[in-house]
C-alpha cells in the first residue's frame, strides 16, 4: 500500500510537471506572436506573369496547395514517434521494453503463483488427515514443493536423533524441527519474490524516465522556434505533441507495473500463510509421534503388570 501511495504520488507530480512545461510553452509562443512587429506593406504592382498562377491556384483549389516540409503532417503516435528525436526515441523504445518485462513477469508469475498454491494445498490436506509423520511421508509420494519439502526435512532431523529419543524430553527434536522449517519457509519466500523487483523499478522510475523525454523534446522546440524565427503554433505544436508522448509512453509503463506489483505483494502473503500453515501441521505431526512413543506397548504393559504383582 505504501509503495502504491508513493508512486501515485510521483505520478501525479510528472503530470504536473508536464502540465506547467506544456503552459509554459504555450504563453511564451503566445507572447511571442503578440510582440511579433506587423510586416511592413510593400506597395507592388501585380505583373501578368504572377498573377495568372494565382489565379490558376484559386480556380484549381487549395487542394492544390503544395505542403510545408517543415511541418509533419501524420500526427498518430507511430508518426510522432518516428519524427521524434533519437534522444527521445531511446526514452520511448526503453519504455516500452520495461513495459514488456513487466506483462512477462505477469505472466510468469501469476502462472508460477498458481502451481505453488495447488501443491501447496495439496500437501496441507494430506498433514491434516495423517496420523503420523510416517503416514503423511506415504501419502505424499513423491509430490514437490515446499510443503512436501518439510516432511523430509522434519524425517531427516527425527532419523538423526533417534538415539536421543529415549534419553530426552522431545524438546531439543522439536526446537531443530522448528529451524529446519523455518528455513524451508523463508526459501520458499524469498524464491516466490523473485521478479518483482522489476515491477517495483518500473513503477517507480518509469514516469522520470518519461518526463526526461518530455523535458529534452519541449527543449528541441524551443530550439526549432529559435532556428526558425517563426512563432507560427502549427510548426511547434508536433514538437510539443511528440515530446508529451514520452510521458505518457511512461505512464503506461508505470501504471500497470504498481498495479501488478501490489497484487503480487497479496498474493505471495499469502502463499506465505500457506507455508506456515504447513509448517505448523508438520510440527504438529512430529510432536504427536514423540507422544506416541512415550505410550508403552502392550508386551510392555504386561510385564509392568507382571513386575507389579
């Protein structure tokens, strides 16, 4: 939640930001025009020659009219993106890649995130109707995962001790139980978190690397108005446009990478639930047979008997 307020925050400052460039922009070209000096009339008198391709124009159309070069005519975001500039190109095209890691990890990770939680389940299900470490062991087979992970580990730890059984309380077994688990836990955390650290940088970096785009294309128009001494909006303008598209190039990349990160951060929570879950089911299947073990058997209750008779 605290990473999503922060990068809405940013979000809302590179608007801004964006928002007073483009102002900015806007009233120095309207002062300009307004300070321009009217041009002086010239007293000329029209000859034949110039004045039968005028009519000619007029009686043709303006249809006819032949179009600046100096002014880019396709104004759809493939066009504006290849009259841009090469800085701004490279701003635009890093985006855009950062935007397709971020719908890979997607992927990637929601597809990851499923298998994880249906074996995880699984597994939980088999602790919960075994009786005994051994029984849940058996059940499992040869299933993979975390969960299924701690039973071997929890058999391993109560194999290594099974001469300190009879001389112990259980305590010491439970306690490296405990830290075995414990360790399979946090592996499984931090293996599941693995990838989102892309969409956090995305997230938070995308909308800066947007506004410098924005910043260097709005700087290259002032640059064009300078060269062409002309204050004329429809020469500026697409300059301005292709320089804007940057930052919201960055938006997309940025918005969607918070999102994504900020359903992760839940559900890897709780895959994390599920794994203590287990945790605490194993545990509960090693205390049970050191339990049991302490139960004497029915040879064994005989000869008490016998011995106290």
């Amino acid at each position: 939640m605290r990473m999503m307020n922060l990068a809405t925050g940013r979000t809302l400052r590179i608007l801004f930001t964006a928002g007073v460039l483009c102002a900015t922009a806007g009233t120095a070209l309207a002062q300009s025009t307004e300070t321009a000096p009217p041009p002086s009339p010239a007293i000329s008198t029209p000859s034949v020659e110039s004045a039968a391709p005028v009519a000619l124009q007029d009686a043709v159309g303006p249809e006819a009219a032949p179009r600046r070069a100096d002014i880019p005519h396709d104004l759809s975001p493939v066009g504006m993106f290849m009259a841009a500039d090469w800085v701004v190109k490279s701003v635009m095209i890093a985006l855009a890649l950062a935007s397709v890691a971020t719908w890979t990890v997607w992927l990637a990770k929601t597809l990851e995130l499923a298998g994880a939680r249906r074996r995880a389940a699984a597994v939980i299900r088999i602790i919960r109707q075994s009786k005994s470490l051994e029984d849940a062991l058996q059940e499992s087979g040869k299933r993979k995962g975390p969960a299924a992970l701690m039973l071997h580990v929890a058999a391993d730890e109560v194999r290594l001790s099974e001469g300190a059984i009879p001389h112990a309380d259980g305590s010491g077994l439970k306690e490296r139980v405990t830290l075995a688990l414990s360790r399979v836990e946090a592996h499984a955390g931090r293996r599941m978190m693995r990838g989102t650290g892309i969409l956090a940088t995305t997230g938070s970096i995308a909308p800066f690397v947007g506004l410098f785009g924005t910043v260097w294309g709005i700087m290259n128009s002032f640059i064009g108005i300078s060269e062409s001494q002309t204050t004329n909006l429809a020469v500026v303008a697409p300059g301005i446009a292709e320089a804007l598209l940057a930052t919201a190039v960055g938006l997309v990349a940025a918005i969607p990478a918070v999102v994504i990160y900020n359903i992760f951060s839940r559900a890897i929570a709780g895959y994390r639930m599920l794994m203590a879950d287990a945790s605490s089911g194993v545990e509960r299947l090693v205390s049970r047979d050191l339990d049991h073990r302490k139960v004497p058997k029915a040879g064994q209750k005989a000869t008490v008997s016998m011995a106290a008779e």
